[in-house]
C-alpha cells in the first residue's frame, strides 16, 4: 500500500517537477510542434484556393463553397495560438515561423484574430447575399494571410 502511495507522490512530484523544465523541448515536440501548425496552415489554404479563383473569375461563384471554406479557416484561425503554444525558437528544427512570433506575441495574435475577423465578414457578406462584396471579401481574408506573413513567415 505504502509503495503506491510512494509511487503516486513521486508521479506526482516528477509532473510538478516536469511542466516547467517542458519549456525545454525535446526535437521530437518540437518538429512536431512545427508539422502541427504547418498542417493547419496548408488547411487553411487549400480551403482559401478555390475562393481565390471565384474572386479572379477563374471559377463560378458558388456561395455554398464560399460559406463552407470561410467557417473552415475561421476554425482553423482559431487553432493557431494553439499550435505556436511550442516556442520552437533555437530547436533546430526547420521552419518557416520567424523568431518574432515569440517575440511580438501580442501583435502576432491581433494578426491571428484578423483572419478570423475577416472569415466572419465573408460568412456574413455570403449569409446577406451581398454579391457586390463576394470579391472584396475573400480579399480581405488573403490580405490577413500577407500581413501575417510578411512579419511572421520567413520566404
Ligand atoms: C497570424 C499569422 C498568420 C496568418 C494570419 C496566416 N499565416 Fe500562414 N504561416 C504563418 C507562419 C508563422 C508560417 C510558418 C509556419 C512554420 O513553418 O512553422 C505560415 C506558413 C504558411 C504556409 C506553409 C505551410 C507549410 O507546410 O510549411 C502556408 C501554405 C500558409 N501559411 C498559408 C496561409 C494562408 C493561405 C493564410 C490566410 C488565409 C495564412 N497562411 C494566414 C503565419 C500566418
């Protein structure tokens, strides 16, 4: 009896002991960290592609898609922080995430919440069928992803 308690104080002391000293990631949370938050982020934009073409006029309008993908990336925008939770900084590990979203924490999640915003706006623009803004609107949503990436994304 008293070795499980022994073992269960002792657990419970290497938990205490260990969330701290986690800052310090091994490589293998930290590449997964990054293949986490990459694959979000290839989500985000295969769902923003066909969007893209509607805008250019290479594809037909089709508001039902439009809905759809707008309410993927909001959900997906509202994983990010999530994902960059790891700091990755001097792992090692490629990526593409410069070190100032470490740094500028609180600007990197206004530009998180910007494409959130702005996924909203189109649903709401598709849910009033306001056709004249079906263009504008997935341009200010691929206008956040530039904003983001100019700062926070290395080429
Ligand atoms: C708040 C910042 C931010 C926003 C907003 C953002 N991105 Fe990114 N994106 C990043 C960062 C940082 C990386 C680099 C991730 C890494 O390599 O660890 C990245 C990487 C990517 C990648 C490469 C993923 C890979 O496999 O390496 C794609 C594609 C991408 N973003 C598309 C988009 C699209 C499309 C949007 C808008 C709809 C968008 N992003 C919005 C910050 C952002």
């Amino acid at each position: 009896m008293s070795t499980i308690r022994n073992i269960m104080i002792a657990s419970t002391c290497a938990l205490l002991v260990s969330t701290p000293v986690a800052a310090q990631m091994s490589e293998k949370q930290a590449s997964n960290a990054v293949e986490f938050r990459q694959s979000i982020f290839q989500l985000v934009k295969s769902n923003i592609g066909p969007l893209g073409a509607m805008a250019k006029g290479k594809a037909p309008i089709d508001e039902a898609v439009i809905a759809k993908n707008a309410m993927r990336m909001e959900q997906l925008s509202l994983m990010i922080s999530d994902y960059f939770v790891a700091d990755t900084r001097g792992s090692g590990v490629k990526t593409h995430a410069l070190d100032k979203v470490w740094e500028n924490t609180a600007d990197f999640a206004q530009k998180t919440k910007d494409l959130t915003q702005a996924t909203q706006a189109l649903q709401a623009i598709i849910a009033n069928k306001d056709t004249a803004n079906y263009g504008k609107g997935i341009a200010a949503v691929g206008a956040t992803c530039k904003a983001c990436h100019d700062d926070y994304k290395a080429d």
